[in-house]
C-alpha cells in the first residue's frame, strides 16, 4: 500500500544525514582522486626514468659491441702494428664513424702513446689526442689493470670481455668512452701480454642519441640538457664513474593520471549530476519507506521459513508441519507416513560437472516430487541433497511404499544438467505413525534409522523402519561402548601381522598389520564391523591412534624393512593427523621409511584439501603412501599422479579370478602395468594358488601377499618364520583401521 506524506522530524533528520553523507562522500571521492592522479603520474614518472636509464645502459653496451667487431682481429693487430695507417683509416676509424656513428676514435700503442687519431671521420694528427687524454687516461689505466690480471672466464666459461667504458665529458659534451685492447681472433697470431695496442672509441651523448632511446620507449621531446641549465623532475642525470655529474637528458613527462582525468571530465560532470538527480529521488522515496519495510519483513519471514534453492519448506516449517499433521490425524483412522529421501551419489555429481549443475539437479528433483505427490501431502528440503515428506491419512505401510516406488521411479528418469543427461537414483526411509500418542521426533529418528539401512543395502531403494533396527542401533551401541573400554585398558584387542614375499615365496620384504578383537561374550568379531561402527561413532582416531603406536613399537623392535598399517579416511580429514603420526614415530623410534600407511581409493575421490595436504605431509616426512584394494573403485590416473602415490595393492577379487577367467587376467596384467609406468611397487594380495603366483610373478608383480605364502601371524609367530630377532613379549603392532 501507499504511503501517506509525511513531514515529521524524523524525515527531515534522515534528509539532513544523507545530505551530509553525501557531501562526506564527494569529498572523499575528490580527494581519493586527486591522490590516485599524482600517484599515477608519480609512478609513471619513476617508470620513464627507468627507461631512460636502461636504455642509456643498451647504448653503453653497444658501442661496446659495435667496438669488439673490429678490436678481436688478426688483421687489427698486424695492420696496427706495422702502422699501416691507410689500412687503420678504411677499418678502424674512420668505418667505426660512417658506419656506427662514433665520433672520434684513437689508436694507442703499447707504452699508451697515439698512433692515430680521428674525429668526425676526419684523420688528424695523433697529437690532437691530447686535448682528450686527461678525461681518458682513468679509464685506459683501468683497462691496463685488467690486462695485466690473469685471464678470468665469464658465467659462460667463455674468456671474459676486455673492456672498461665510461662517461665523460670531452670539448664540454657529456660522451660514451670505450676502451678495448686489439687482440688475435685465432690462434695463428700471438702476442706477449702487454704489448696490446688499444682502441679508443668515443660516441657523444647529443639529442640524436637520446632521441633513439625515447623512440624504443614511446617518450617524447627527449633532449640534451646541459649543466647550467636547472634540472627539472622529467630528467636523469649522466654521471661518471667518479660520481661527477657531466649533464642531464629531459624530457616531456608523460602524467596518465593527469590526462585520465581531463578526458573523464565530462563524464564524471555528467556522473555528478545524475548522482544528485538519484539522490534527489531516493529523498522523495522516504516517503514510501513504511511500504518497503513491511514488504521486507514478508520476504524475510517467508525466507525463515522456505528453502531459497528450490522454494520449498524448509527443516522449521517442516518440523511445524509434522507436527500438527499428527495432531491433526491422531483424532481419527487416518496415519501419517513421513519419507526421508537421499540422493545416491550426489558429490559425485558435484565434483565432475559442478556446483551449478548439483543445484540444477536439487531444482529439478524437487519439482519431480511436487509433481508426484497430492497438494494435501508436504514435500520440503532439509539441505543438501536430502527431502522428506509428510504423507496424511495414510491407510497401511503398503501405501507409503507404493508412494515411495512411484517417487524412486520416476526419480530414476534421466535428468537433463549442463547439457548432459544424467541419471540418478535416490535412497528412502520410511515411517509410519502408530495412533494418538505419535510423537514427531520419534518419527523422525526412525525414518532416519530408515533411511540409513536403505543405503547401507545397496541405495536406490526404500526401507520402511522396523522395530529390530531399534535392537540393531542398541547392539552397535553396545558394542561402542565395550569398544572404547577396550581402548582405555581393556583387553581383548590385538594385532596379527601378514608378510608380504618376494617371488620366491621364500624372502620378507614387508609385513601388513591387521587388527583382531576377540570379543569375550561375541568371540571374534569382524573387523570391518567393528571399525565402521569406530568410524560412525567419531572413534576412528583413537582407534587408529592405538594401532598405530602400537604398530610402530613392534616394528621398531624387528628388522622387517617395512610394516604397513590401514588408515581410515576419516583419519585423513584431521588436519593434525600428520603431526599425530610424527609424534608416534618420534616417540617409537621408528624410522619414517619403515612406516608405510594404506589407504583406499575413495580418499582420492574425496579430493579434500584437507586429505591432500595430510598425503602431501607424510610423503614428504618419508612415510609411504599406498593405495589398497586398487581397481574396485573409480580413481583416475590423474588422481594417482596428484596424489603421488608409492605402492599399489591389487585387490584380492581380481586375483581369486586368475585362474579361469582370461578378462581378469587381462585387467591385472593391465594393473601392474600401470604400476610400472607410474614407477611406483606393485603388491598382489589374495594369492592363494600357485598357479596364480606363477601367473603374477610373469606379468612383472614382484611383491606377493596371501593364505597361499602365509595367513595373519601372531608377532612371535612372524619373527620365528622370518628368522627376525626376537621382541620382548609385550605388545603386537598395527591394525586395518
């Protein structure tokens, strides 16, 4: 609605405030830019100098350049010598001005007295050398100290290059001075260190010289500015090697800030002015702030309320909803049903074609529902990639499941993302309310205990709740309980150890440490169940913990080159993890390289930064990084080259098939060839037969684990079979964590 004028106080202390605040914002706008302007021109200014002052460098370097072509001569040291003046005329001086440009060039003999002179590709007599000879004589002393140095080598190994430049000032005129020694280019000609006849070249600084180091930079007006003229902030000074300053090159500064803001102008007049005019309308729009403020508060209560991916409820509106259905229906025959709904493998979706196309995917799965249920039902999001729904006047169990089949099904049509079709499947769990006394959270918990068997037996499918899976849930928290007493002090939790051979079936070259809990009312239970409920329960680190150190105790007491122990990828999402395991093998004694930690392929699909950074630190301490039951899962190649991985384990399946089915022979032999390129070890598990050992040993798997080389060893057991010293009876060592 409208709202009705208003001139109270109020508006006119809220005009007062943005006007200020206007003015303060202006103010700073002007100031910031008057800032950035002399800062920019500031900075191109120390640009431009750089340039200058590496292109004065070039110009040095080339005269130097330009003078080795004709100094390193066989023909340079027999003409100047002989004092074949014609010849010195036609190759070094008089070619070095119409050629090069230099300006005056003098050829002096050993003892440093002039044999020939030319200026301006003029020859004069050798004495006009004279006028010169005080500027020149510091550098030809210094060349001469050169010479008579031994003979050094650059960074090349080539001879280093005889030269000593400088500036100086000759006739009043700042100039580049080189100086070279005239020397054989071949080993035909020698001659006695010493007695080399040197070069003088000399090229003066004028605006001709300047103006080829501007054009290579894009500067201009460069010119020549002598020394009693005042130096302004667009120039460098030419300074001499004893530091005297012999005149300065200008130029036209070039100021972008400046010109950035002089054909800005305009448009930031134009700017200004829109701006108040803008300023001017939002001030005549107080008048409708009552309006916008209620329209805001609708908006942020339906957004407390629904999911902002997909519209629908969110978990409080759901939670609200539940329970007033409950209320609703425990007055009469009807009963609700509540579905909890998962999408099976939904971070694989995510992490091959994105997070925008696993939006997509939610947008679309949660029209799909809509779509398949009635509108009395409610369908909400609780994040991620987890629905539920509230079904009322239910009739029986078999209704919700037809209700849940119609949902799988027409889930299970492909779906359209990025371009791509994809299909998908979804996980259900299913609760139903039993009468009056049906309480929300209850029917929660147990769509939830639901929807967890559902997955845990196969995915893509539903499970409606059962009373024994309450029983379940009590027997594995019993089972946590006499677990974690076990940790603490209990006993019954042990180590076993299974070598791993060489092909001769004879040699250790390792051994697995594999955990064992011989449970004293449920006997021995099996590992991967005691250690996925660790892992559910968030015990998996003390867990590993323990195997771990106690791994490492044994291992460090034995001459076994390696003991390898299971790592939980939970473990790996600690990022204390390897400090966890320095410390074990700091306070064991064991040696890093002893220690090698199997992981499973499903670490490397997780591409956590977390995991990464965890492998990364280990295998740079030195611990071995192996990645077990290889080929069951879905790693790439590129996975194992991020990754780095030391050793690959093939899986105990594809060996069992070696010996009738060719397919699985071909998948192996692929495997260990796999290994070999990566130029990581290879380990067979699961052999059993000899004829499988024989066939792995010929495929090039040079390390071999299984029931036919040896089961699980207690530790006494293993180091009387491998002929390793004995250990003080006092603990076995690491475990399948």
């Amino acid at each position: 609605m409208s709202a009705r004028p208003n001139s109270s106080p109020l508006t006119h202390q809220v005009t007062l405030t943005v006007l200020m605040l206007a003015a303060f914002a202006l103010a700073m706008v002007v100031g910031f830019g008057i800032y950035a302007t002399a800062q920019a021109d500031h900075v191109s200014l120390e640009r431009q100098k750089i340039f200058f002052a590496n292109g004065l460098k070039d110009q040095i370097a080339a005269v130097v350049r330009e003078q080795e072509s004709v100094t390193v001569w066989d023909d340079s040291v027999i003409n100047t010598r002989a004092g074949n003046q014609s010849w010195i005329e036609e190759n070094l001086s008089v070619w070095m001005y119409s050629y090069y440009g230099h300006n005056r060039v003098y050829i002096l003999d050993a003892a440093n007295h002039p044999v020939h002179a030319m200026r301006e590709g003029k020859v004069l007599d050798p004495s006009v050398y004279g006028e010169d000879e005080p500027a020149i004589r510091s550098t030809i002393a210094k060349l001469r100290g050169m010479i008579a140095q031994p003979p050094k080598d650059d960074a090349s190994g080539a001879p280093a290059k005889m030269a000593a430049e400088d500036l100086v000032s000759l006739a009043g005129k700042p100039a580049i001075l080189s100086v070279m020694p005239m020397v054989p280019s071949t080993d035909r000609l020698t001659q006695a260190p010493g007695s080399e006849y040197l070069h003088v070249s000399v090229e003066f600084i004028n605006d001709a010289v300047i103006g080829r180091i501007a054009e290579k930079y894009l500067l201009a007006s460069a010119h020549l500015l002598p020394l009693s003229q005042p130096a302004a902030s667009a120039t460098i000074p030419l300074v001499d090697s004893r530091g005297v300053i012999l005149g300065y090159i200008g130029w036209d500064q070039e100021r972008p800030g400046l010109t950035l803001v002089r054909k800005t102008a305009p448009a930031l007049i134009v700017g200004l002015l829109l701006a108040a005019s803008v300023l001017a309308f939002l001030l005549r729009r107080l008048r409708r702030a009552s309006s916008a403020l209620q329209t805001s508060q609708d908006e942020a209560q339906y957004l407390a309320f629904h999911d902002t991916l997909t519209g629908l409820p969110n978990r409080a509106l759901f939670e609200d909803r539940l329970r007033r259905a409950l209320l609703t229906t425990g007055h009469d025959m009807g009963r609700v049903a509540l579905l909890y709904i998962d999408l099976d493998r939904f971070k694989h979706i995510n992490d091959t074609l994105g997070h925008p196309a696993g939006d997509e995917l939610v947008r679309q799965t949660a029209a799909r529902l809509q779509h398949t249920i009635r509108e009395v039902d409610t369908v909400a999001r609780l994040g991620g990639d987890e629905f539920a729904l509230i079904l009322i006047d239910i009739r029986d169990i078999r209704a919700a499941e037809d209700i849940a089949e119609r949902l799988q099904q027409k889930l299970q049509e492909p779906f359209k993302l990025m371009d791509d079709q994809v299909f998908v499947s979804a996980s259900i769990g299913i609760s139903l309310s039993s009468g009056a006394d049906a309480d929300a959270d209850d029917l929660l918990r147990k769509a939830d205990i639901a929807l967890y068997e559902a997955k845990k037996n196969g995915r893509g499918r539903h499970q409606v709740f059962a009373g024994d899976m309450d029983d379940l849930l009590l027997r594995k928290r019993k089972v946590e309980s006499e677990l974690r007493k076990a940790l603490n002090g209990g006993t019954g939790i042990k180590l076993a150890y299974q070598p791993v051979f060489a092909t001769n079936g004879k040699a250790i070259l390792g051994a697995e440490a594999l955990i064992r809990w011989g449970h004293e009312v449920h006997g021995a239970l099996p590992a991967a169940q005691f250690i996925a409920i660790a892992e559910e329960r968030g015990m998996i680190g003390q867990l590993g913990a323990w195997v771990l150190l106690e791994a490492c105790r044994f291992a460090v007491r034995t001459e076994l080159p390696w003991l390898a122990v299971n790592v939980s990828p939970l473990q790996l999402r600690d990022a204390g993890f390897p400090e966890q395991v320095a410390s074990i093998l700091a306070e064991t004694g064991l040696a890093p390289t002893r220690l090698q930690l199997e992981i499973t392929e499903s670490v490397l699909l997780e591409n956590s930064d977390t995991s990464r950074a965890a492998l990364a630190a280990l295998r740079q301490s030195g611990v071995g990084i192996v990645l077990d039951d290889f080929g069951t899962g879905y790693s790439s190649l590129g996975y194992l080259r991020r990754h780095a991985i030391d050793k690959l384990k093939i899986d105990r399946s594809f060996v069992r098939l070696l010996d009738g089915d060719g397919n699985s022979a071909a998948i192996v032999k692929a495997l260990i060839d796999l290994a070999i390129a990566l130029d990581v070890e290879v380990t067979a598990e699961g052999v059993e037969t000899e004829a499988q050992k024989t066939l792995l040993v010929a495929m090039g798997c040079r390390q071999l684990q299984g029931f036919l080389l040896s089961p699980p060893l207690e530790p006494a057991q293993l180091l009387a079979l491998s002929g390793l010293p004995s250990e003080e009876d006092d603990g076995p060592a690491a475990a399948r964590a």
